[in-house]
C-alpha cells in the first residue's frame, strides 16, 4: 500500500477554515482548508466546521482514499496515563517512513520522520521546532496510509446549476446583509461551480470572536437558502448585543 506524504498546510484563498481538523486534513489529502471543510461537513452534517472529533476525521480521510489504524494503545478518557508527545516519538512504536495523526491536547498535528505538520505551524517543520508541544499529552495515535486515488469531485457533490427560483432568496438575503453590515461574498470558481461566503459582521475590538460567531472559521454557505439563514442568524445576534459590533 502506498505511503501517505506529508504536506504543509494548503490554505484556501477564499474562505479559509482556520481549524486544526482541517487543516490535518489538509496536510494528509492535499485539499485545501475549505475543500477540507467541506468534507467534514458532508461526514459529520454539521453547518459548519470547528471541532472535529476522531470519528469525523478518520471518515473523512476514507472518503479521500486514506485507510486509517491506530498505531497506539492509550486512554483517551485518563490523559495523564499517556505519554508525552515527546516521550511518544522517542519510543519505538512508530517506524521512520509512515505517516502518523497524532491527538495531542486537544489538537490534530501529523507527523512523518522527522518532520510536523499543524495548522498552527502551517508549515512543515522538524521535531525540535518550538512550536511543537512535546509536553503535550498524547490521547490518540493513527497510522494513514493511501489506499486508492480519489478525485474531490467524486467526494463533493457538483453544484446544481443556477435556479432562478432562488432569486428572491438571494436577493433577500443581500438586503438583509446590507441592512446588518454583513459581508456576502461570491468565488465564481466556474460557471457551474459558484460558492456564497458570509463574513459577517465586522466585531467590536477585543470580542471574542469564537464565543460569538456563530460560523467562525467555517464562512462557505451550501446555496442561497443557507446563505440567507446565516445572515439571518448573524442578525439573531446583532440584535441580541448590538454592543459586539463595531
């Protein structure tokens, strides 16, 4: 079976998804963070992506063509019986050419011989980098290797084509955006392939972005309908606490 490669962190540039599941996912499969994105989405069904559990991850990357096994035997629920990132690595459990997706404190990192890759570091970097946390608690361990070539089409399913019933929708949504300072942009990608991106609002200095967007990180919307229902759920909170707003 092939050996899965590691890669740097391939950011998408529109629409980028700022989370550590996507960006693991990006790394392993070469899509970008929002193609990641929404992959995940299409596993897990949710409106958008922050946190991914292992479950959503390894589905994700059997989606794309990736046999995934754990390469490790921890307690997931007793963190504090596990090994150090550090003491993992420097354990012989793993060997110098496959690739390994690692949970550590919480946060997906992919490693390969001596090298790392996150979606803090963005970048492939070596183990004795500082951004690496080696004292970091190790919770899950996954060896990936490349079972078979999957095309993102094949994965995603192709935009429909303009329906001219969704007018009103889009052109509501975009009053609505107007009236609240919201940001609705279009990726025309190709004529048949037209992504809607919801910004949303431009926050108050010092909001905790995280507690109060609801779509932080993960902006791409499935059509107009749902492009809509995000304005409209943007609104729900600029109305709430007009206060978060700039």
């Amino acid at each position: 079976m092939p050996t899965a490669t590691l890669k740097p962190v391939k950011r998408a540039a529109r629409g980028h998804n700022g989370f550590c599941g996507p960006a693991a996912l990006s790394i392993i499969a070469g899509v970008d963070t929002a193609e990641a994105a929404a992959v995940i989405r299409r596993v897990s069904r949710k409106r958008s992506v922050m946190g991914t559990s292992n479950g959503e991850l390894i589905k994700s990357l059997n989606l794309l063509g990736f046999r995934v096994s754990s390469a490790a035997k921890l307690n997931p629920l007793q963190p504090k019986s596990n090994p150090t990132l550090s003491a993992w690595l420097k354990s012989g459990e793993r060997d110098g050419t496959s690739l390994y997706l690692i949970v550590a404190r919480n946060h997906w990192q992919v490693v390969q011989g001596r090298r790392y890759c996150c979606g803090q570091t963005g970048e492939i970097v070596s183990l004795s980098d500082k951004r690496v946390k080696g004292r970091a608690r190790v919770t899950s361990v996954y060896r990936v290797e490349h079972e078979r070539k999957v095309a993102l089409a094949d994965v995603l399913p192709a935009k429909p084509k303009r329906d001219t019933s969704a007018d009103g929708v889009r052109a509501k949504a975009k009053r609505l955006a107007g009236r609240y300072g919201i940001e609705i942009e279009v990726d025309r990608r190709s004529p048949d392939n037209i992504q809607v991106i919801v910004w949303g609002p431009e926050w108050a200095e010092g909001v905790d972005i995280e507690a109060v967007d609801p779509f932080c990180g993960d902006h791409y919307a499935a059509d107009w309908h749902d492009a809509l229902e995000r304005v409209e759920e943007y609104a729900k909170v600029i109305d709430a606490n007009p206060e978060l707003v700039a």
